[in-house]
C-alpha cells in the first residue's frame, strides 16, 4: 500500500512538473507565434498566409469528440458572418491530416483543419497539455487581428455559444 501511495505521489509531481514548464500565452498586443502546418489535404499554411484578414485560431483536444464537434460545427454554421466580418477560421489540434480530413468530410467543415502532430504550435500559443506520451491541444483560441497581433484570447471556452461570441467581439473591435 505504502508503494502505490509513494507512485501516485511521484506520478502527481511529475505532472505537476511538466505543467509548471508550460509554455507562456502570448499577450494581447503581441505578434501570433508563427506557424507552418499541414491541413486535411497535406497543404502547408502559415500565418502569414492570414495577413490582411481576422484570424480565428482555435485549439481543440481531439476530432470528433462530443465537445470539439460542437465547437467546429458552430464555427461552421456562423462562417458566413465571421467572413462578412473579414475573419477566416483555422482549427487545430495534435490529430493529424487523414483524421482531420475525416472529420471535415462527416461535418462538412469549410475551412481548415491544420495537423500539429508534434504539439510544437500548440505549445508556442500556451496551448499544450503535455503528459509525456500523450499530449492534447488544450480548448484554447486565439483572435489575431490583420497585422498579425494577439487581439484576444479565450481559455474559458462554452462550444455552443464560443462562435457567436467571437462574432460580437469582432464586430466591437472593429468599431474601435
């Protein structure tokens, strides 16, 4: 009994370690972390691709989970506005091309999947959980303006209402 105490213990304070070395969220104001990352198709896009235009980037744990769909199927019933309004939608998550590719095709999802197989993009958003074998994209998004700066962050996101909430920040921001 003592020794599973003392792994339960050990395997706590390791994750604990891992997480306390998490990389830091950019800040509002600051340049995007650059990325080049392969979509359901295998083509490689990179922020810059994005310039001149709002960015959603948004981080999700794993393709057609409950939650994930929710959020991607929301993105997708409200493209239109978030396009009326000059934004492109981007999601990401450590899945990679053929189950993104998957996932689009069952939902019918309009724009692009990118494969952050290795958690290094993820990671450069502060958006990585990392525990060693597994690692997940944490439900995080990013709002980057036109130049390519950190707008706004979400890190407390509700999938059903996430799409319509970035909708009315996008229309105050650019009443600004």
């Amino acid at each position: 009994m003592k020794i599973v105490a003392i792994v339960v213990v050990l395997g706590l304070g390791l994750l604990a370690w891992r997480f306390a070395f998490a990389a830091p969220l950019p800040k509002i104001g600051s340049a995007a972390p650059d990325f080049q990352l392969p979509d359901a198709n295998g083509k490689l896009l990179q922020l810059q691709d994005y310039r001149g235009k709002w960015l959603v980037l948004y981080f999700y744990p794993k393709n057609d989970t409950p939650g994930c769909t929710k959020e991607a199927c929301s993105f997708r019933d409200d493209l239109f506005e978030l396009e009326k309004l000059g934004g492109k939608v981007v999601g990401v998550s450590v899945d990679d091309s053929d189950s993104h590719a998957k996932f689009a095709k069952k939902y019918s999802l309009p724009f692009p999947l990118l494969a952050d197989k290795d958690g290094k993009v993820a990671d450069s958003y502060g958006a990585l959980t990392n525990l060693g074998i597994i690692k997940l994209a944490k439900r995080y998004t990013f709002l980057i303006d036109p130049d390519g700066k950190i707008a706004k962050t979400y890190l407390s996101v509700d999938t059903s209402r996430h799409s319509q909430e970035i909708i009315d920040d996008l229309k105050d921001l650019k009443a600004r």
